[in-house]
C-alpha cells in the first residue's frame, strides 16, 4: 500500500481522535473533522493523537490478528492446524519465506507504518502544544515508545527499511531503505528519551510507562550484541515486579457473551509490564476493517479463535512439546490436549472433555504419541467453546519472567554463568512451577540453560522467534543446540505493494 495513502488516512483518522472507549481501557474523544492545523493545541487534543497510535497497534493488521502469524513464522513453536488454514497464513507456517505479495505480512507492514505516522505527527505537534508541560511530555514520550515498538518489529522482520520521523502528507514523499544499523540507532534514541519522560510504576491502563520503554530499550541492545548496556537497562526493572503464583493468570482476561460475563481475568498484573488492551463486548464480532477505529468499534483480539479448536489455523510444533521437562507443570499450563476437560471455569466446576473427534486440529507429537493439540495460553476455553468468540484477552508483551530470563542471557554473555542461574531459577521457583534448579558451569550451559527456560516459559508468546535470530546469528545453532527452524529466512522481503509504489527500494 502507498504510504502517503496511508499516511493521508492516517492524518484524518487522528484527526476524528479515534481508539476504544472503555472504563479501563484509553479513553477516548471525538471531533467534528478538525484539520492538524487547527488540532492538536492543547494535551487534550495530543492525547487523542497518541491513542490513534495504540489503535493501530491492537488492530487486525498488528496484534488483533496478522502481528502474531508473521512471529510464528520464523518461531519453532508452532505448525500449522491444518488443510482448513488460508494460503497466506499457510505460506507463513509452511514455507522458509513468504513470497512478497503475501497479504498477511503485507498487513503487518502497513499496520507498522500507519503507527509510526501517527506517532510521528505527535512528536511533530508536541512542541506547540504549552496548556500542560507535564502532560505533554508524557504524551510525547508515549509516542516515541510507541514509535520505536513499531520500528523494532520493522527491523527485526525485513531489516533495511524506510525510517520516517517525521510527518509526510506530500505526495510521492518516499524514503528508500534506511541500513538496520541506522534503524536500531532510532530505537534507541527513541526509548532512552521515552524512558526520561514516562512515569515510572506498574502500568494498570495499557498505556507505556518508563519500565516498558526499558524492557523494550533492553531487547534492543541484546539484538545489538550490547549485552552491558542491556543488562544496566534491564536492571531498572529489576524487583519492582513479581511472578504472579498461578502461571495461568499471565494469559486470561475478560470474556463475556451477551450480558453475561464468564470472567474478568487477571490483567495489568503484578507481573505484567506492558500489554496491548483487548476488550470482550459479548457480541462474538472483530473489526474486520482491521482499524479498530471510532468510539464504538470492536476491540477484540482473534488469538483465541486461530489458536483453538474450531477454526485450528495454530497448533504446537512437535519442538516446543517435546522441549518441557517431564513433571514441568507449564506444559499443562500452556497446552490442551484430547482427554484434558475445557470449560471448568478455572478448576470450579466439572466442565467438558475435549475429544480428537471434537477438536478440528492437525494432530502433533509428544514423547512419540500422536495426538491433538492446541495452545491454552490465551484461550476462552475455560470458559466458552462458542464457536466463533473473538476475545478480550490482553496480550502480554512484557512480562517480568522474560526480564529475569534476559538478564540472564546477559550473565551468561558477559562470563558469570552462576548469576545467569540465579535469575533462571527465579522463574523456575514460581509457586505453581516449581522446578528443580539448574547450575551451569560455564559460558555455553549457562546460554544452554536460558535457551531452555526461555523456550519453555515463553512458548507462544511471539518471543522465541526474535531469540533464535539473535543466536543463529551468534552460531548457537548447531553449536549449542540443534536449529528448531532449519533454513528460515533471516528477513522478510519488502512487500509488493510496497516495491511497487516506492521508487526508491527495488
């Protein structure tokens, strides 16, 4: 797609100040057709510009729908569910690399783009705007995060790409491929002045906070190679938070049908550093324009639905099942299989049990048994097996179990293999966990031991696919352990519409 299409949408969008309206949720304002001449005066006005940008971060082009396919993709988590899969996500899960018309990954481009457009035009308007300093800065700063979020999933997947700062709303306004170098250097601009302008604490709104811009400005540096400057960033999180006791409540969230609420979940929890806001209206529909834009638009996530019985497109790849220790309780706590019963409102009630007949699921193996499985994580199951239930289930893209784990990824890098342990078995003491304590002895069972423990705690959750480039870069695989995605391409290629409309990438 054009970016000064997108780009000219995106203005008028902002300029209607859209995002979801909820009570725990960003709130929302709306406007009569204002210009960005004649908005965007006061931190009011700011504000509904940054809450465009959250938009299009849980929209079906981002984390509502096709975000969660292209990191499944280059993962070694999951296979695809079945005949019933469409070509486009068939081609992700199937194929080394996508073809570049793929219109899945052609989403995610698009959706990243819009948000740092509107991000942009935040940034670019912030130093106009004088009624509230405090404010202002804050909003600014959540832009920026925003902004650097979108550019980390750019490089990470395709790269070189085009990096914009600020608005275009001209016409054949194109960039030509900026070096990933250069892109990185942004990203971290980005979250170091973000880290500065944001309040510090836990985050109980979905709105960025100083903590996130660290998580992310940690994830960064370790992509870099700079695991010092990794560790000093994650170490600003370092026991503020706390592993919640039920692994479980990481992954629910609200769920209702009609006027009836089947549960509230456990979201913005003591564990929970930042999460993208799902919300569940009980009346089983998406935003399938893919915005989620207007006061009253769907905010519901398609996670469930891919991932679960019915529809089947995602099930777990023979890797991630046969990666859990034996007696590791988060198999069972990431995983349904036939003979596990659904529907028991959290262990409450009796509930149903699922059967191969009834799961419309390719089937995967475990220890050498065929069987059929789907992921529990993120899952209405518990709740409702209705057969088309888009959720309201908040994805959890910061947690504080993947800070334990990154710094310890960090100790084990820079030679102390005993500290990199004592963060491993941080999360492998959690309550409902419990797991036996590793003690690697050096370098490469110290990284043997984080690439475990990551796998295990963080199977499903878009993370695992980001690692394996930064180890296979490193040679890890097969040095260290064997490749879980042999011969998956490094980089995505620049989408069609994309080559097509720019003359500046060829």
């Amino acid at each position: 797609m054009r970016r000064n299409i997108n780009i000219a949408i995106a203005v008028i969008i902002i300029g209607t100040a859209i995002v979801i309206a909820c009570n725990k949720r960003l709130n929302t304002f709306d406007q009569n057709n204002p210009t960005t001449d004649s908005y965007f005066k006061t931190a009011a006005e700011l504000r509904n510009g940054v809450n465009a940008a959250y938009s299009s971060m849980r929209a079906g082009n981002l984390a509502g729908r096709e975000w969660f396919f292209t990191h499944d993709m280059r993962g070694g988590e999951t296979s695809p569910g079945g005949a019933q899969l469409e070509a486009p996500r068939a081609e992700l899960l199937k194929q080394p690399s996508p073809a570049p018309s793929n219109s899945v990954m052609s989403s995610v481009w698009s959706g990243t783009y819009q948000m740092i457009s509107r991000a942009n035009l935040v940034i670019s308007k912030g130093p106009g705007v004088k009624d509230d300093p405090a404010a202002r800065d804050i909003i600014v700063g959540e832009a920026k995060f925003l902004r650097a979020w979108a550019y980390f999933e750019l490089v990470t997947m395709w790269g070189d790409v085009p990096l914009y700062t600020t608005p275009d709303t001209t016409t054949g306004g194109f960039k030509a491929k900026s070096p990933a170098a250069d892109v990185y250097a942004q990203i971290t601009a980005d979250l170091t002045d973000a880290a500065a302008k944001l309040p510090t604490g836990h985050s109980t709104d979905g709105r960025a906070t100083s903590d996130a811009a660290n998580f992310l400005l940690g994830k960064t540096l370790m992509q870099k190679g700079d695991y010092a400057g990794a560790k000093t960033a994650l170490l600003n999180l370092y026991g503020k938070y706390n592993l919640v006791d039920n692994f479980l409540d990481n992954y629910d969230g609200d769920v209702k049908l009609g006027d009836k609420v089947y549960t509230t979940g456990h979201e913005f929890n003591p564990e929970s550093i930042f999460e993208i806001v799902f919300f569940d209206k009980g009346d089983d529909n998406f935003n399938w324009g893919y915005t989620g834009e207007g006061a009253t638009a769907e905010g519901s996530t398609m996670r469930s639905q891919e991932y679960g019985i019915v529809w089947g497109n995602v099930i777990p790849s023979d890797a991630i099942l046969n990666e859990f220790e034996a007696g590791d309780p988060r198999y069972k706590f990431t995983f349904y299989e036939s003979g596990d019963s659904i529907l028991t409102a959290r262990s409450t009630q009796a509930g149903k049990v699922l059967t191969e007949g009834g799961m419309n699921v390719a089937q995967s193996k475990h220890n050498g048994v065929a069987q059929k499985r789907v992921y529990r994580k993120y899952s209405v199951l518990d709740w409702t097996d209705d057969g088309f239930h888009p959720d309201g289930i908040n994805q959890r893209i910061m947690r504080y179990a993947e800070v334990l784990l990154m710094l310890a990824e960090c100790e084990a890098e820079v030679g102390t293999p005993a500290k990199a342990a004592s963060y491993i078995n941080e999360v492998r003491a959690r309550a409902s966990v419990h797991m036996p304590a590793v003690a690697p002895a050096n370098h490469d069972d110290a990284m043997k031991a984080v690439m475990h423990e990551k796998a295990v705690e963080m199977a499903g959750e878009e993370v695992n696919n980001i690692d394996m480039l930064r180890w296979r870069k490193k040679g890890y695989y097969p040095s260290l352990r064997p490749d879980p995605k042999p011969g998956q391409v490094a980089a995505f290629p620049i989408p069609s519409n994309e080559t097509s409309a720019n003359p500046l990438i060829k």
